[in-house]
C-alpha cells in the first residue's frame, strides 16, 4: 500500500508532522535558494508576526556566533565524513577569526556589499572628512532593524563636532537608499519614506494623517474610528492603510536584505559549496548548504505581546493567525534547511572522489538509497535536489541531480576511449571495450551517449585521425 503524504518526511524517530506543517516544508524543500529568498522576503512582508534579526546563530548548539561554521560545533566533528553547516549566503567578514580559514579564496563566492558600505557609498560625495567620520560612527551603530539608539546630542559631544553637521549627515542618510535608515523609531522611518515618496508624486494624502495622529488606531485596524474623526469613508482609510502596507517598510534594514542580489543569476549562486580543507590534504571536506535567511528567524516578541492585550474576538483571532502563521514558517525553515543538511551531508560521504576528481568517478547510487539511509521518503530526496546546483572545489557548478546520474561514469568512459583510439572505433567496438571499464552496455546504449556527449559517428571520425604513416 502506497505511504500517504503525511509520512513522506520523517526524522530519524519516525515521528509524522502535522499535515499543514509537512505540506509546507515540501514546498520550501524544493525550491532553490535564489526562490527561497523570494519566498522568504514575500513572508516577511506580508506577516507582521515574522521578524529576522541581524544575528548569526548555530543552528545546532543555538549560540549567537561571529562567523560560519560554528567554531564550538567544529572542534565536536570528528574525523569521519565532511563538515557540513548551513549558512547564509552573505557573511560578515569585517573581523577575523580562525573560521574564516575554512573559506577558500580561490572558491570563495564573493559576497555584496554590507549595509553600511552600501549606504555610504551614496552619500560620501557630499560629505567632507569630518562629516564622513560621523556618518561611519552612525552606521556602525545602528540596531538589527537600522535603527539610530543613539541621541543626536550624544553623538555630537562624543564626536566633538557641532549637532548641526549631525542632522545634516542624518539628513542625507536617511534619504538614502534603503529610505529611512538611521531613523529612530517606526513612525519617523516610515515617515522619511513618506515624504519622499511625496517629493517623487506618489504619495498618499490620508497616509500621513495615520502615521501622525491615528497611529494606535491603524495597529488596531479600527478603520471606522479613523473614518468618522476624519470625515472620510472607510474604504478611503482602508486605501491609504493599503498603500502604507504595500509601498513604506517599517524595518529599512530589512528593505536591503530583500532588494540585494536581485540582479544576480541563479547559475552564479549555486544552492550548495563545496571546498577543499585548507588544514589538511586529506581532511574533511568543507560543505556550505546555503539558506534565505541571512540573520535568525524568529516570531516578532513585540506582535506576541500585543495579540495577548488585545480584547476584541475578531481582532484576536486575526493577529493569533498571523503569530501561527509565523510559528509555522520558521520551523518549516528549519526543517527544510535540516533536510538539505543531511541529504547533502550523506551525498558528499559517499562521492569525494568525484567531487575532487572527475565524471570517471562517480559511484553509481539512487535517491532510494539514500532515502533508507536517512529514513526519509524517495520523493523527498527528490525535490531536495531538483533544480539545485553545487559548486565544486575546482569551481565547476554542477546539478546536484548529477550526482544521480548513473550513465555519468559510462559517458566519461566513452569519452576516454574515443580519446584514446588511434583508429575510430565503431559503438559495437566501444562497447566491447567498456567491458575493461567494467560496464557492459548496449551498442545502441553506446550510440546514444556518443550523440549526448557530441562525438561524432567512426566513419566521420576517421577523417579527423591522422594517417598512420
């Protein structure tokens, strides 16, 4: 009898997840990181429950750490199979650490530019030195959010310099982009964004009346006290709360982590890296199974606090979704990110040598294999691997799927023998001589990867040999 959907993921006790939890944790499996990141960035603007903070933890031991992979986590490992650790894509790399010699610099994925330079590099053409300085000491101090803690007299009598050259570098940066930066809470941030959307004719006139004086109103939704103290119809209010939600981010730090990257090519960020260990010749490999989330995950604490003060039944249960919501997608994440770890963990155990050598290499092996191996179902493995690529330790970005390709040895075979033949062979030929290679195949198998891998037939073959002499 076929498994139902809810066993096609287990963990290794063989628990079954909750239907919705399982349903969407094979959607998040199968996407690959470049549409995880959009899928991420699509959650987080439309649940006010689910919030990233800019911080890096481990995965496993659940520390606050400096740099990937965990360092603690790390002198656990032991000697059998590689160093697998999920990630993000972007790292900061600002100070050293011991860490960061794991990172190869000849297969090192170049990571963009950090929020701060970002920033920066727009406004320093119209600052002078002392106003940069400024600028670098307010960036270097925001919050997770990008958030200015600091007051502007506190900065100043620090910095020595006047707060009138302060609000003028504050000025320019929280008119960069992303819009609001530096700000000092929410309202003022989506303020900033407010007025220069106005500046830009796509404004709304009733948005900044809810940001000013309907503030508690808009965090309730009560869109019909705003209408009647405002002497407008509540689809008016309920238009404007609608542009505020769609067009203002409440979080500009967040604004840059969606928008960066969005010009690169998935071809150019594989899903999973893979690099030599620089201790040891023959250490352990180094694997990165990169993830969306490029801080941690979490449920908005603020949000959780609000939902339990609130008292109006509608009112409760629509926010008491949006934390649930919120629950659901961060364990999902982690299921998924967990997943990924282990298949790809299991995939490098067992094919280092094609992974640092070539096609020839490959040991044959079958997603069912591994599916028995990790407890999980088949068609899991599958959609763990469908459409995700990994970078090899030379640089070459191959589909994870090939790693299941059983003809991937065989062709690489053929390869060699043609190379090798001093007079063109015919398939039947070349199918006696993959016998030695240890494959027995079909003429017609042999004509088939001939054609796949763009050799020509013998007869064509042997006018582009040199004649014996």
């Amino acid at each position: 009898m076929p498994r139902t959907m809810t066993t096609q993921v287990q963990s290794a006790s063989q628990r079954q997840m909750p239907a919705a939890h399982l349903t969407r944790t094979m959607q998040l499996l199968e996407k690959t990181c470049t549409d995880l990141d959009s899928e991420l960035s699509n959650e987080i603007n439309d649940n006010p429950a689910l919030e990233m903070v800019d911080e890096m933890r481990c995965p496993d031991c659940k520390r606050v750490i400096r740099t990937f992979p965990c360092q603690i986590c790390l002198n656990q490992h032991g000697a059998a199979g590689p160093i697998v650790y999920v990630a993000p894509r972007r790292q900061n790399h600002s100070a050293a650490s011991d860490s960061e010699e794991y990172l190869s610099n000849d297969n090192r994925i170049r990571n963009p530019e950090s929020l701060a330079e970002h920033v920066l590099k727009q406004v320093a053409p119209s600052l002078d030195k002392q106003e940069r300085g400024v600028a670098e000491y307010i960036l270097a101090r925001l919050d997770e959010h990008g958030f200015l803690l600091e007051h502007t007299a506190e900065i100043a009598s620090y910095l020595r310099v006047r707060i009138s050259t302060v609000k003028k570098v504050l000025e320019l940066l929280r008119r960069a982009d992303p819009v609001g930066i530096a700000s000092e809470n929410v309202t003022e941030c989506l303020l900033t964004q407010l007025e220069v959307l106005d500046k830009d004719g796509m404004g709304n006139p009733l948005a900044h009346d809810l940001l000013t004086e309907f503030w508690e109103q808009l965090g309730r939704r009560d869109f019909g006290a705003i209408a009647r103290k405002r002497h407008v119809s509540v689809e008016s209010v309920k238009l404007a709360a609608q542009f505020i939600k769609r067009n203002l981010s409440p979080y500009p730090s967040q604004a840059h982590w969606n928008n960066a990257e969005s010009a690169s090519g998935r071809y150019f960020r594989p899903d999973v890296e893979v690099q030599k260990n620089p201790h040891a010749e023959d250490g352990p490999l180094v694997v990165q199974v990169f993830t969306a989330a490029r801080g941690s995950l979490r449920v908005n604490p603020t949000v959780r606090d609000m939902v339990k003060r609130i008292e109006e039944p509608e009112k409760k249960d629509e926010w008491s979704a949006y934390l649930e919501r919120a629950a659901l997608f961060v364990k999902c994440m982690r299921q998924r990110d967990n997943a990924m770890r282990r298949i790809v963990r299991l995939i490098v155990k067992r094919q280092p040598a094609f992974i640092l050598g070539d096609d020839s290499d490959l040991i044959p092996m079958t997603r069912a294999e591994l599916a028995e191996e990790l407890e999980l179902h088949e068609s899991t493995i599958s959609r763990a691997v469908a459409s995700k690529t990994i970078c090899l330790p030379n640089g070459r970005i191959i589909p994870l799927s090939l790693f299941f390709d059983r003809s991937l040895a065989v062709r690489a075979a053929v390869r060699k023998i043609v190379n090798d033949e001093e007079k063109a062979m015919t398939d039947e030929q070349i199918a006696t001589k993959l016998v030695d290679y240890g494959y027995k195949v079909a003429r017609r198998t042999v004509a088939k990867y001939r054609s796949m891998l763009g050799i020509l037939p013998a007869n064509l073959r042997a006018r582009q040999l040199p004649r014996a002499a």
